[in-house]
C-alpha cells in the first residue's frame, strides 16, 4: 500500500519553532500590559456545552460553531428518535435514508442536537460570561480577567482568515464606567507600540447608534440584520451589502437612508454632530453619541489614532454599547487586528442578570502575519534557546563536556552537548543554523589543560577558557 501523503484540516497551521518563538514574543509583550492594568489570567476548556455557545453569536455565528460527536454510541438518540417516529402512525413524515433503510425527517441542522452536546469555543467572551455566573461568589467585582487560548471557526479560509487562532482576551465586568473603554483603547495603544506596528487605526461605533440607525432605516426589528450585512462591507463592498439587504426586503430607498448616515466623513466631531442632527429625536441614540464624545474628549493619549465609523458593526449580537475594531494600515494585509465592544447583560443569559461588561482581543494570528510582512520581529529571537554548544572529537572528550555542561546549567546557562561523534565542520554547522552564539571546543590538549576553546560564532574571536570563565563571559 502506497504512503499516505499527510496534510493539515483547511484553515490551520503548523508552527515550527522559531515561529513558536515569534508568537511567544507577541503573547508576552500582550500579557505584560494586560497585567500593567490589573488584569488577572482565566483558562477555561476547549470545549463547551452547545447550550452555552448556540444563540450567543447571532444566526451567522451559530453556523461557524465546531461541534464535536458525542463519545460512544453518538447515534442512539437519533436512533430512538427515529424508532419513535417509525411506531406513530399517526405521525405524518416525509422520510430521509436512516440505519434501518426507513426513512425520517431530519435535517442536518435537526439531526445534530442528537449526536452532538458539545463544541469548541467560538470566542473567549461566552466562555467568560459562563464562568463569571458559575463562579460569582467567588470573584470581587468589578472583575477583569485576560485570557490567551485558541479558538475555532469554521469559517472559509483565507489570507488572513483561520479555522483555527488565538484570541488573547481583555474584559473587565461589574462596572458600567466609561473609564474601562479608556483603559482597554490604551492597552491596544501600548501593546502595539511596543510590536513595533505604529501604522493602525482604531474604529469606534456604539451599538446604541446602530440601534437608532436600523430605526430610522426601517424598524429596530432588522439592526441584527444591518449589522450583520454592514460588518462585511470591507469585504464584499457596498455593492454587495446593498444586493444582500435587498434579499431581506430592504428597499432602495432605505439603503439610500443608510448609506447617507454609515458614510458620513469628517473629523470626528464633525462627524458626531452630523450625526446627532439625523438621531435627534431619539434618546437612545443621543446616549450612544454622548458616550461616544465623553470616550473621545477623555481619551489621555491624543496621539492614539482613533476614527469614528458608524459602518463598524462587530456582528456578534451581544454587544450593546461602544464596540472597536484595530487596523493595520501597513502591509498586503490591511484587515482587522482587534476588536470588542460592551455587552450589558451577557451573564444574564446564564442566569445572572444586569452585570455590564467590556473587552477587547488581539487576534495573534493575523498581528503575526503583519508583523512577519513588516519584520517587526527582533533579530536576536531565536528557535533554539541554547547559548553554548560543547563540540568534541572523540567519545572521551565528549565525556570530558559533561561536568562544565552541569556547571553551566546551574547557573542558569542554556547549554548542550553535541550527541553524536560527527567531525567538527557538521558541529558547528548545527550551531549556525540554530543561531547558537558559543561553540565551546575540547580536544584533546584542552582536556589535558582543563579548559575549553570558546569560540563567538557571531564574531568569530577565539579564546581559552575554564569552566568558570566560560560562564562569565556567556553571563556577562
């Protein structure tokens, strides 16, 4: 039988391990600003009840939720179902093919609920929002946690677009104040400082806004329906926003209204009070624009680039007040980097109600692939994190290598012995490929003497060294 060629699922990636190294480099600058801010680290499981992700990401997001088979027999209750079905006669069915050559009337959709309990995490929020209400006479409020975990999707895959990323999470819940929107948009700001990416933009709208606008377009009824079309705009363009609102009975007259309003241009003051002009006569819409104006006059870094854009959706459904989207304007890329917004009553969906919230992710995936297009990324990075590599030229000054290895390692030098007796040339070319910058030599006079050729691979000096010295001068 042939060799099975391996290949990856659609929409995932291998990393190997200087770009492991990479993306370390990218959650550990994240996590040291989220901590700056007082944020503490949650895990929760890869997986959830479905009963706890269906419903949370709007009619879209259910569609893109992993569902994992129930272990087992995973088809009895389908199987009891339809034995049901088959001992009713009175039951008026159009049958589909099932294990017993009858015929039932199930659906793809129908039939999952009986197979299938659980799925993976669609997003770190709703798992959040679960273990906050689990957990609520644990915790001190208000809370804010930060959480760096994968998530899947499955989306069509992309540049840029992946069924399997990290989030790396930061939400604060328990507190209505605006001052957490002013945090979270300055630890975007710090965090992609400190990446090196400067070129960015963040977008901010308030779904409150979105509310008043779908009212003065057609009714409250369809602003899931706007934000979802609109949340694709950079993606398939007016154009096919406009085709896909017409499909659920917009009229042109109406998408006329929406466009006037979601396009207005300016600076962003200008842009608010253009905007108050067309939602005056509604209170809720008023709310959105005050605090949006309060999150802009209060903003204590003037250099952060904040734009208004009332196109901004985020179309996940439970966001209820100011929402944000990051984009990196540098690179082939030019896609969405962050995001997040305030959800008010999340937890109340798990039982615990009028508990507001508010966070913000980073989307490691895609700063990752800005940051490797723009190489944003330090030069001394490195897959391996060996300092040292003892070189030999027999089994006897291989063994002569092993007590300076330990010295080294106790004090705290990443070091290692070359395993195999291979000529010196192949040794050293292990050490340049993986960037390690030492080369600690023992032949034989240098067994005799105790000490060790040092050679700097970076610089090419040479120098004599006992153990001790060796450690001085990588430690220095």
């Amino acid at each position: 039988m042939a060799a099975q060629k391996p290949t990856l699922p659609k929409g995932t990636r291998d990393f190997g391990p200087a770009d492991v190294q990479k993306r370390k480099y990218i959650l550990n600058t994240i996590e040291t600003v989220f901590k700056k801010y007082g944020f503490m680290p949650l895990e929760t499981p890869t997986m959830e009840n479905l009963s706890t992700l269906e419903g949370k990401y709007g009619e879209e997001g259910d569609k893109l939720l992993f569902r994992i088979l129930d272990s087992g027999d995973y088809l009895k209750s389908l199987k009891e179902h339809n034995d049901k079905i088959l001992a009713d006669e009175s039951q008026d069915a159009t049958f589909a093919p099932s294990y017993t050559g009858k015929l039932i009337d199930l659906d793809a959709k129908s039939a999952t609920k009986f197979i299938s309990e659980k799925g993976l995490r669609y997003d770190l929020t709703v798992p959040f929002a679960r273990y906050v209400v689990m957990h609520r006479n644990e915790i001190t409020f208000p809370f804010k946690r930060y959480q760096m975990q994968p998530v899947w999707r499955a989306d069509r895959p992309q540049k840029g677009r992946y069924r399997e990323f990290w989030q790396c999470d930061a939400d604060v819940v328990g507190s209505d104040s605006l001052l957490n929107e002013l945090d979270l948009i300055q630890i975007y700001d710090e965090a992609f400082t400190q990446l090196g990416i400067k070129n960015y933009e963040i977008k901010i709208n308030n779904r409150k806004v979105l509310a008043v606008i779908a009212e003065v377009v057609k009714s409250i009824d369809v602003m899931n329906s706007i934000a979802v079309a609109i949340d694709k705009l950079d993606k398939i363009g007016e154009d096919g926003v406009r085709k896909e609102l017409v499909e659920q009975g917009f009229s042109e007259s109406e998408l006329n209204t929406l466009f006037d309003i979601i396009t207005i241009k300016g600076e962003n003051k200008e842009i608010l009070n253009q905007l108050k002009d067309k939602l005056q006569s509604s209170q809720e819409g008023l709310k959105g624009i005050e605090e949006l104006a309060f999150i802009l006059a209060s903003n204590p870094n003037p250099n952060i680039n904040l734009t208004l854009d009332f196109s901004l959706a985020r179309g996940l459904s439970y966001y209820t007040g100011c929402i944000f989207e990051v984009v990196s304007n540098d690179g082939t890329l030019k896609s969405s980097i962050g995001g997040g917004g305030r959800y008010d009553n999340l937890t109340g969906i798990f039982g615990l109600p009028n508990v507001s919230g508010v966070g913000i992710s980073f989307g490691l995936d895609r700063i990752y692939d800005v940051m490797e297009e723009l190489k944003l990324f330090p030069e001394q990075l490195r897959a391996t994190s060996t300092q040292v590599l003892f070189c030999h030229f027999d089994e006897a000054t291989q063994l002569y290598c092993l007590p300076a290895l330990k010295a080294l390692r106790d004090a705290g030098i990443a070091a290692e012995v070359f395993p195999d007796n291979k000529k010196l040339g192949k040794q050293l070319d292990y050490a340049n490929a993986l960037q390690i910058p030492f080369a600690a030599i023992a032949g034989e006079t240098e067994m005799q003497q105790q000490v060790f050729t040092v050679k700097n691979l970076i610089t090419g000096e040479q120098q004599i060294c006992t153990t001790q010295a060796l450690i001085s001068l990588v430690g220095q």
